[in-house]
C-alpha cells in the first residue's frame, strides 16, 4: 500500500520543519510549503491525499487556499489555527475544511485527526478515494426523500433528478442522517459516527457541516431540534 501524501502548508520555518518530521516518523510522505501559492502550486502537481492549511498564510490565505482546492478537488482539508477564534474555525469550515486543530497542537493528536479524516474518507493509500457508507446504509440501493435520491453503492445524491456535488464528509453527514429519517441526532452522535471522535469534539463543526448540506440539497430537508440536534425530514 502506497505512503499517505499530505500536503502541509505552514509559513512558521520551526512548525513546518517538525511537524514535517513528525509526520514522516509516522510513515507519513509530506510537501511542506511555506505559503498560500505555492502550497496551491504543490496541490495541482501532486494531488495529495489529504492537504493541512494554516489559517494565516502569506500571498493566498488558508481559507483562500482551501476554497480553490475545494473548487477543483474533494481531497480532505484540514485547518490549523493559532486560535481557537470563532472566526477562524468557522471561515474555514465554510471554506469547505472537513476538520481543524488548533496550534499549538501534539503530534500525536495531529496524526490521530488525519487518520480519523482518511478513514472516514474511505482512504486506501490513493487520492479520490470514495466516502464509505454507514452500516446502516449499505447495500440499500437507492434511498428517496421526497425529489432528493441517494444511491448508496454508487455514492451519488440528485435533487429533481439534478446531481448534487457533495464532499465525502457531507455524503457520510446525510447518509447517517437517511439510515434514520426522523430520528433526532444529537451533535455529539454525529461528532462520533461521522468524525470519528470517540472522545467528543467542536459541534460547531457539524453545525457548519450541516449548513453547507442543506444548502445543497434544500434548507428544509434536514430540520433543527432545539437543544437537542437534528433530523432530516422523511
């Protein structure tokens, strides 16, 4: 099985230089750029696996960064902030960013968020590789709610018959949410079954998720439960 490519773009020469080494250690293959460009540059030469943005980058920012590669690519993004600021974590999630650690940050974390990130895509030691489908929904063909169908072997959504373009993030998000429509689900559950984070997590970064999903497939389809979660509507 090939090494894991990540693409670790970081102005700070000290941080780029020991989480590169850190990263390698742990059997990982890293191009470590030190600012917004060339890290775009490196994105379109290499097509990495998985893309590790600073916030603040010099000539093309790291929310700007990861909107273009999300505009060309569904490869996994994650966002490293020196702040834990609402701003920070929320422009990069709407950016299209799956996850986001804040810096200073342990090695050893860092790698268990890329990993969890790479399972939940589906990685199997190659860029593109397809999201995995809940146990709940797998193998159930295709599932319709009202004009929107999900095929759940093909990985492919439609609204009115339209395709909709969703990351590997946002199909698990609405696939756990189709193997129980109606069902409530808190954040908590969802941090758990689609982020892999056993341990808990920022709900912000469902809340933001689930923004970017209903504006894809329709601002009523996924209802809020106040106080309590959401559910998509059957």
């Amino acid at each position: 099985m090939a090494e894991t490519h990540v693409l670790f773009v970081e102005d700070d020469d000290v941080i780029r230089e020991a989480t590169q080494l850190a990263l390698e250690r742990d059997g990982f293959t890293v191009t470590a750029m030190p600012d917004g460009l060339s890290g775009l540059e490196a994105f379109r030469a290499d097509r990495p696996d998985i893309a590790l943005l600073d916030v603040m980058l010099p000539g093309l920012d790291g929310v700007s960064l990861c909107r273009r590669i999300r505009d060309e690519s569904t490869v996994p993004v994650i966002m490293l902030s020196a702040r834990a600021d609402s701003i920070d974590v929320v422009l990069g999630l709407e950016a299209g960013a799956d996850d986001y650690v804040t810096k200073p940050f342990d090695g050893a974390v860092l790698v268990a968020r890329i990993r969890a990130v790479l399972r939940r895509f589906g990685h199997a030691g190659g860029p593109g590789a397809a999201a995995k489908a809940p146990e709940e929904a797998s193998g159930s063909g295709v599932l319709a709610f009202g004009d929107i169908e999900i095929d759940t072997e093909g990985m492919e959504v439609t609204k009115g018959g339209e395709t909709v373009a969703l990351t590997p993030t946002e199909m698990r998000l609405l696939l756990e949410f189709s193997s129980a429509p109606g069902t409530v689900l808190s954040r908590d559950k969802l941090l758990e079954r689609v982020w892999d984070y056993g341990w808990g997590g920022d709900t912000r970064v469902v809340d933001v998720h689930v923004q970017r999903l209903r504006t894809k497939i329709g601002q009523d389809r996924i209802e809020t439960v106040r106080g309590f979660g959401y559910k998509l509507k059957a």
